[in-house]
C-alpha cells in the first residue's frame, strides 16, 4: 500500500466538469539509474491508470519512466448521476491499488 | 541604457529585501506549493497525521493523548524552533523535541533523524504554523548559541573557502549556473524539493551546501549544526512559515 492524497470537490453540479486530482508516493524509479556499487537499478514505476465512475470506464492511462517520484494526476470528469469514482493503478511489482471516493451530484 | 538601469534596480531590490525562495522559484513549482492537492509535501503531512494519533512507546500513549488537538495545540510552536532547552542547557531542533517526547513521555524507540516517520510528525507539527511569522527567540540562554551560529554562517569553509554569507548575504538574488542564489531563510522545512523528489529536513539541504563548497559537513547531531540552524531561523523571523514548502 502506498500514500494516496485523492482530492474532489464536496459537491458537483450535475453534468458540469470537475476536477479529480490524485498524488500518489512512489518512487517512480526509472530503470536507467545505477546504485553505488554500478549495478543497475530495476525499473519500478506505475505503469497503468484506470479511472471508472459506477463501473463505467472513464479514464484509462499508460504511465511511463519519464515521469517524476511522487506522481500527481489530474483530469476532468462530468457526471449525470451520485455515484463512486474508483481508481485503480498497478505498479512493475504487480501491486495493485484501489481508491475509492464518493460523489454526490447536487 | 534605460532599461539596463532599470534591470540592475530590479536586481539591487530582488538581492536587498528580504524574501522567502518561495519568491525565487518559478512560477510552476509555486503552484505546485500553492495547490494543497499538487503538494507533495502533504503524502508526509498524511503520514505525520497518522503517527500523531498513534500509541506507541512502553507509555501506550500518543502525541494526542498528551496534546490533544494538534491543529489547536501545535499552533505557532514552529516558528520558535530551535529553541533552548533549560533541562539540558542548549537549544534543540524541533525534531530533536519530538524524539525528546518520543523517549521521554513515550518511551518509545527513537526516530533516525531525516526518516519518513520523523519527517512526517515534523511536516504535520510544521504546518500547524503555515502562515505565522517566523519568531525564533534569540534573547538570554539562546544568546551564546546564536552568536556561535552567526560564526558558523560567517566562517569560511571547504576547498572552496566559502561562508555561507558570500552566496546567501552578498550574492542572493544572483544566479549559479542556472539556478537563482535564494537568501536561505528555513522558513518551508521540513520542505519537497524537486531535486530530492522527496521531503527533507534543513540539515539535509545544508549538508547539501557543505558538500557543494567541499567542506566535511556537520555531524548529524551536533550542536554546531543547531547553532547554524539558530542563527538561520532567527535570520527569518518575520517571514511567514510555509511547511511544507516546495523548492527546486
């Protein structure tokens, strides 16, 4: 499990864009470095994104090495109804991780 | 020539007045620290949140079972560290406090200093403070500790023969390689940089700056180190406390 800080607006209006930004702590580790004794250190970074509202696919992405420790992600989702937003992202290591968050469409 | 005029007074005021690095950093990474959701500062604050309602230690008690409320209790203790200690006769960092409770209070066992755990109670105890003047008290027992600093800040140092005071006094403002010379004020830590793509403390960040002019850096827990810190954060005090700050 690692850190997650998932921030959504309280309240959303019905069919109106919000944002959805997420901070995951990971290292992100490039798989182009070497440690102190030469030997090369082994890729470890997430390498996919899926977003789903109510278990609709809203949001599907590849993540690569070029990106930095610590990634922060944020997009826009419109919504018709209350309902939960779930994300789920899979690292090198096969670990998956789910967050959830409900929202309440005013 | 008008307007080389005009960029030397702008130089002149950028150099003389004093500011955060928050001022020095460009305009990205200070929405990055404006945006409580894009700072990464606060995956430790979360954590630090976490451990401060923790019971740990032979006591079973937590930071909370003693202070309660850290958001009520915690407010404004940042901006006075370091801060003499009569029971041991010198100043200590807040870090140090926190383990001081930590064995005391706790009897708990202790933190190395600049470890996640560590970092997260300092960033979530810090942030308590965000936007009160820095006020380090510099007056009385702590007199000794901060002249002793002013000479560590004043002292040149390493193969480079540096003082901290040639780059952060006389050259701030300026620029090395690419890279502005901030004024050095610990008014964010502990602080996210860029550069570490993590969280760090301000004895990192100078042990960062001693092995830059090629000196041998202070002994992690030295008193010299919180001399220097003393004399730094005193060097701040009215500037607003930005834990956790971001910087490049």
């Amino acid at each position: 499990m690692v850190r997650v800080l998932l921030n959504i607006p309280k309240h959303v209006k019905r069919g109106e864009a919000f944002d959805v930004k997420l901070l995951i702590s990971h290292p992100m580790e490039s798989g182009q470095r070497r440690d102190d004794m030469g030997q090369p250190i082994p890729r470890d970074i997430i390498n996919s994104f899926v977003c789903t509202y109510n278990d609709e696919e809203v949001l599907r992405a590849d993540l690569f090495p070029a990106i930095a420790a610590n990634p922060f992600l944020s997009f826009a989702v419109t919504v018709q109804e209350s309902g939960t937003l779930t994300m789920t992202f899979t690292d090198d290591h096969g670990v998956v991780q789910t967050e959830t968050a409900s929202v309440t469409v005013e | 020539m008008i307007r080389r005029l005009a960029l030397a007074a702008l130089l002149v005021m950028a150099a003389g007045e004093k500011h955060s690095g928050y001022q020095d950093a460009s305009p990205e990474t200070r929405a990055m620290q404006d945006d409580d959701a894009s700072n990464p500062g606060f995956l430790w604050v979360q954590q630090g949140e976490t451990l401060w309602h923790q019971r740990v230690g032979s006591t079973e008690r937590s930071c909370e079972d003693c202070h309660g409320a850290a958001p009520v209790t915690m407010r404004g203790v940042a901006t006075r560290y370091p801060q003499f200690d009569a029971r041991i006769g010198r100043p200590i960092t807040l870090a140090q406090r926190i383990e001081q409770c930590r064995i005391d209070r706790q009897g708990a066992t202790p933190l190395p200093p600049d470890s996640e755990p560590m970092l997260g109670l300092s960033a979530y105890v810090g942030l308590q403070s965000r936007g009160l003047p820095m006020a380090v008290p510099v007056d009385g027992p702590a007199r000794p500790f901060y002249q002793a600093g002013k000479t560590l800040f004043n002292l040149r140092q390493g193969q480079f023969n540096l003082s901290c005071a040639q780059c952060h006094d006389d050259l701030a403002g300026q620029r090395l390689a690419g890279s502005i010379i901030p004024q050095g004020h610990p008014n964010g830590y502990p602080e996210y940089r860029l550069e570490w793509q993590g969280l760090g403390s301000l004895e990192r960040r100078i042990r960062n700056c001693t092995t830059g002019v090629r000196a041998e850096p202070f002994a992690v827990d030295s008193l010299e180190l919180v001399e220097l810190e003393l004399y730094l954060g005193a060097r701040a005090n009215g500037l607003a406390v930005e834990t956790p700050a971001v910087r490049p």
